[in-house]
C-alpha cells in the first residue's frame, strides 16, 4: 500500500462568512498552522490554490460564485495530494454523499470544536476519509431507510445544474462554461434522468438541499 503523502501544515480557508473564517484561522493556528490566505468564493479559492499550493483547504459547500464542491473538484484536477476539508451546516445524507463525490477528505458540522478538527486533520494526513460522529446516524438512517442516494453527478454536472437552478437557459450556461448548448442539453436531460426528476422547479429544490446555492437558508 503506498504512503499517504505528506503535506505541509499549510492551509486556505473559504467562506463566504467573515466571522467563520476568523474563527477557523484561530483554531487552524491554534494546531501550527499557517493560513495562507482566505477566500470568500470558490473562484477565489481556486485562484489562492493555484498561487500558495497548501496542504489543506477547510471549505464551506455553499458560496457565491462558485460553490465549495465546484472549487474542490476543479482544484483535485491539478492537485491530487491537497486535504479538503468541507465546513457546513447541511447535514443531509444527499449532501455529504456529494461533497466525498466532489473530492472531500472529511465533512465536518459548523459547530466542531478544536478536538474534531484536529481528529479531522489527522485523519485525511493518514490518506483516511473523516465524517463528523453527528452525521454518522444521518447516513445509516439514508442506508435503512431504503431511499437511493443521490446519484453520482461529474463536476461539470453540478455546474450546469447550479446554473439551471440560479434560472440560466441552455445558451447562457453554456457562455459561461466555454461549452455548445448542445452539450448543455445532453448535460441537463442526464442530470434529469440520474436525479429522476423532470422540471427546473425540481432541480432547483435539489440544488438548494445540496447547498449549491449561495441563498440557502440553511448554509
């Protein structure tokens, strides 16, 4: 079995909450850290990403922009090695599945206290995945009760889905992702299909409980 490797005790933070963000810093720094930066917006997470190169990204799911599952993907694309962290008051069994889908280490609750973050660090350092113990009845109630989890979207896939959420058209999503409408189309009838669900109202209900907005309510 290879070694997980080893990562500096470097760390960016991402949030759209100010007060958040202070709060990890203290905590990060508390365990040695050195936080390199902050963002507020999984675009500029992507940016600090490419120009400091951590060991560690603490993220919360729902930002503008860019949600936190958006940002993590695209950075495993070009950084393998780096430990991500989610940080989120969503506590669905749909969402974490998405989150560990999307390319996270660990999913944590908002309220964590210094203990679990530093279980939560050691444990992804180890190469192992981390779910806070609070979650862990939400997703043996998702197994019993015999409902299927969400089913495995790309990350090109919940782009598109955020945007069909946030009211874009065919044409507009597929402006803003450098891609033809017809590859929008097929997207969005795959997503329907995997998602069983057959309106925009449908999706966008999905969309927010997967905290892929950045005006839920409960993010």
């Amino acid at each position: 079995m290879t070694a997980p490797v080893s990562r500096p005790k470097t760390a960016l933070i991402a949030d759209d909450h100010l007060l958040v963000r202070s709060g990890v810093r203290l905590l990060l720094q508390s365990l040695g850290f050195e936080v390199q930066g902050e963002a507020g917006d999984g675009q500029q997470l992507i940016d600090l990403h490419a120009r400091h190169r951590p060991g560690f990204l603490i993220v919360d799911v729902t930002m503008p922009v860019k949600s936190g599952l958006q940002a993590i993907a695209e950075i495993r694309r070009v950084d393998t090695d780096v430990r991500a962290l989610i940080v989120s008051n969503l506590d669905t069994a749909d969402a974490i599945n998405l989150a560990f889908t999307s390319g996270a280490d660990a999913y944590l609750v908002k309220d964590f206290a210094l203990p679990e973050l530093e279980q939560a660090i050691a444990a992804t350092q180890r190469g192992d995945k981390y779910l806070s113990p609070r979650l862990t009845g939400v997703m043996l109630a998702g197994l019993g009760s015999g409902q299927p989890a969400t089913p495995m979207l790309t990350p090109r896939q919940i782009e598109i889905l955020r945007l069909i959420a946030l009211g874009s058209t065919n044409k507009e999503a597929a402006r803003a992702l450098g891609i033809s409408p017809k590859t929008v189309d097929f997207h969005r009838q795959d997503i329907m299909r995997r998602l069983d669900v057959h309106d925009v109202a449908g999706l966008t209900r999905h969309a927010i409980r997967l905290g892929l907005l950045a005006n839920d309510p409960l993010a």
